[in-house]
C-alpha cells in the first residue's frame, strides 16, 4: 500500500518535472532509432511506456486468509500458543530445518540468536555495509564491534576474499547477509568461519526459500533469521523467526525470547527463570496470517524467479546496465529486490537520479537503494557512548573505526538501482516494459543531459 502510495508520488514528480524538461529547448528525437525503444521520453513530454500499475503488496485472499484469523480472535486465546507451535513447525519444515521459533521481528530474531551464540561484550563480528541498518544494529547492541567486510559489487553480497584480513583474536562470528534475497558465497564463508572457529549465523532476513547448492538459505551457519515484516515476502505486519538445527540452541533461543524460562515449562511457572531473556514472543494473530501467506510463497518465489531470469536476459544487452550475477553455488534465488548496478558513463554521463526519474515517468517504480549505512552517524555516536567507552580501550574502538572503509561499497551505493519484488510479480509483458523503458532511455540518453 505504502510502495503504491509512494510510487504515485514518485510518479507525480517525475511527470511534473517532465512538463518543466519539456519546456526547454528540444534536442530530443531527432536521434531515435526504430523499436521498442523508439519516441520521445515520457519524462520530456513523449508517452511513456505504460500507465498500468504494477502488482501490489501485500496479496492476500479473502476467502483463504480471513477465517483463520478471525478464529483466532473468537478463541479469544490472542498471545502465543497453538497456532504458533504450528507455524513453527510448518516453517521448520519448508526450510528443512529442526527447529524454527517464531519472534516478533527478524530484529528480535537476530538479537535472540547473537545472544544465544554467545555474542557479547568484547567480540567483534564480521558484516557488510550492504544491508539493512538492523543487521549492524543487533551486533552493537549485544555490546560487540561489527568489523566492517567490503561488498562484492558484482554479486552485491559481502566480499569473502576480503573476510580473512579482517579477522582478529576477538573475532567471534560472522554475520552473512542474503541481501536482497540472493545467496552470499555460503562455502567460502563457512570455510573461513571453520579455519578461524567461528560462528555462522545468517540474516536469511530477504531470503526466504533462496538456496545454496540446494540447501535453503538460512539453514547453513549455526543458526539463521528471517523477517516477517510488511515489505517481505512472508508477512504479518511485523514478525520474525530463528530456524537451526541444534535442540540445545534451539532450547536456549525459545527460553531467551521468553524471559529466560526453561524450554518446555509452562507459562503459568512463575519462578525457575534459568537465564537472562527477554520477551518477543509472536502472536496467534501473526501466525494465522503467516499460514496463510505461507500457501502462496513457494508459487510466488517461482515467478520472481523466472521473471528475474527473463529481466537479467534482456537487461544485459543493454550497454550500461549491469544486472547482479548470482556465484556458481546460488541454486535459487528470492529476489526480494532485483538489483542492478547504472554505468552513467554508457548512458551519456546522464546521472542516476536522472536515469531514475526518466524510468519512473516511463511507469516503472525504481529506488537507488542502500546508501553507506557505514558512515551513518549512528555508527560513531554508538562507538563514543557511555556504554562503549566503559567496555573497550581506546585502541579496540580505533580499530573498529580504522576497518569501517569500504570502498567497493561506496561505489557500489553510487550505481545501484532496485525493482522492488512485487514487480517480478507480474507477467512477462511486464519484465519486457521494464526492459523497452531502460533501452528506451539508453536510445535517447543524449536528449537528458
Ligand atoms: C527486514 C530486515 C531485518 C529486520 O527485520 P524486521 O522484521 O524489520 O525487524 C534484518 N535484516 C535484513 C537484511 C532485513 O531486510
């Protein structure tokens, strides 16, 4: 809803900005060449390739999706049981998992597992900076220093070959993003984690139903966390969930989100708190609606699929455009943005914003995506707080500073350009507009310099 709402406004900018292009002196035209490509740019005045939306997010299906919910409402039992213990276990079953416990956000999950893997106060961390701000949020907050690791701006997963140098006598885990629902190089990674005796646990938050060599990310480190939040593919609002293949850490998981009660006593026990916890338990409500979502997610996960594949084909030939190459071993990939990176050098030296702002007035939503959250504020003002001056020398936060360059990253920030997923939800007309407005644009670069 949110994504329609804001892409009309998009929208609107682009087509107010065009009206004022198209009073300036016209340059536009003269060079277009026949075919698809072909006419005036939408965003200078010309027609743009389509007025029909996209699909929208999130779907669901009255008839399926209601009942369930409104049972749980009647049963008038709201806070977590049954219906919970059955998402669990159908979720642990898709991904071929033990165990799954659901939470209420993939950031509860992920700080729910860092916490039982022992991360803590004087550790370090390896991440990208290409990702969501909550996968370097939950390392600070567990009291440890995430290292910052380079991107692969190819592949716009973090870089493996660049993992090992970063690596010290406090290193305790890594933290593998599958950012943007595309596989990070799983046996490279677990091979460093093995040499150095470190801990694997994956923010499988975009990934679901991604795999690596046939195995469902999120199910190759210790243990893995995904989101449920409106944006993504399985959602209820907000949730979230570990999955792992450990009783023992599985056991320790569902005590910490639990306010350290043993696993398997009952919620009537009032003393017998085993550990330090705390509570981010899911509701029956999520869980009804993400049985619900969860019939739809193998067929959508599917289209996405083959639309990206059929993108990328088209995609590649135009100069310029540089779709994301998945590494040998991503045997599937969510696609929960299909990314690309823009040379603006191929296009005429015509600048993303531009580029971007051309491809909206041609009816196609795009973003540029992360920026450096590296050198986002929050990074230095967590390394000068109370908290973080009392728990390391000067020395250990220096280095945490001196490792935050990532170069790679940087440009990659500069390049990238996102379809969000709800668009390779459409047909396959609709991946040959996408493609027909980029090449539109690349036939009539020199009309928007
Ligand atoms: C969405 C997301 C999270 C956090 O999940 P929430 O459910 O929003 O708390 C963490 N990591 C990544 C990569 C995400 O995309």
């Amino acid at each position: 809803m949110n994504a329609n709402r804001l892409n009309r406004r998009q929208l609107l900018g682009a087509a107010s900005a065009g009206s004022l292009a198209a009073l300036a002196p016209s340059v536009m035209t003269s060079g277009a060449t026949p075919g698809t490509g072909a006419g005036k740019l939408a965003i200078l005045g010309g027609a743009p390739i389509r007025t029909k939306p996209f699909p929208g997010w999130p779907i669901w299906d009255k008839e399926h999706d209601e009942p369930p919910v409104v049972s749980v409402l009647r049963s008038g039992v709201w806070s977590r049981a049954g219906v919970v213990a059955e998402f669990e276990k159908k979720y642990a079953e898709m991904m071929g998992a033990r165990r799954c416990l659901a939470t209420t956000h993939g950031t509860t999950a992920l700080l729910t597992a860092l916490n039982v893997l022992g991360v803590g106060i004087g550790d370090e961390v390896l991440v990208g900076p290409y990702t969501f701000i909550a996968s370097i949020d939950v390392i600070f907050l567990t009291g440890a220093l995430p290292i910052m690791v380079d991107t692969d701006p190819e592949t716009f997963q973090v870089n493996p070959d660049r993992m090992e140098a970063k690596i010290s006598e406090h290193t305790k885990a890594i933290l593998p993003v599958h950012i943007l629902g595309l596989p990070a190089n799983m046996d490279k990674i677990n091979a460093i984690a093995e040499k150095h005796n470190l801990l694997v646990l994956e923010d499988a938050c975009q990934a679901w139903l991604a795999e690596w060599r046939g195995k469902k990310c999120g199910t190759l480190g210790d243990l893995g966390c995904f989101s449920f939040q409106n944006s993504k593919h399985l959602t209820c609002g907000e949730g979230g969930a570990v999955v792992g293949n450990d009783d023992g850490l599985m056991d320790r998981c569902h005590s910490y989100h639990n306010f350290g009660r043993p696993y398997g006593q009952t919620m009537l026990t009032l003393s017998g708190y085993a550990t330090l916890g705390t509570k981010c338990r899911m509701t029956e409500f999520q869980a009804a609606i993400l049985l619900a979502q969860m019939t739809r997610l193998e067929e959508q996960t599917r289209r996405r699929g083959e639309n990206a594949d059929y993108l990328t084909s088209r995609l590649k030939e135009i100069p310029g455009i540089l779709p994301a190459r998945l590494y040998d071993g991503a045997t599937r990939a969510a696609y929960h943005l299909y990314p690309f990176r823009y040379r603006q050098e191929q296009f005429g030296g015509v600048r993303r914003d531009k580029f971007m702002a051309a491809l909206r007035a041609e009816g196609i939503p795009c973003s540029s995506g992360y920026g450096p959250i590296n050198r986002d504020p929050f990074f230095e003002h967590t390394l000068r707080s109370n908290n973080f001056r009392r728990a390391y020398s000067k020395a250990r936060l220096d280095r945490c500073r001196q490792e935050n360059h990532c170069p790679d990253n940087d440009q990659l920030c500069r390049e990238a350009v996102w379809l969000s997923q709800n668009l390779l939800l459409g047909t396959r007309q609709d991946m040959d507009d996408i493609a027909d407005a980029i090449e539109k644009i690349y036939e009539n670069r020199a009309a928007l310099v």
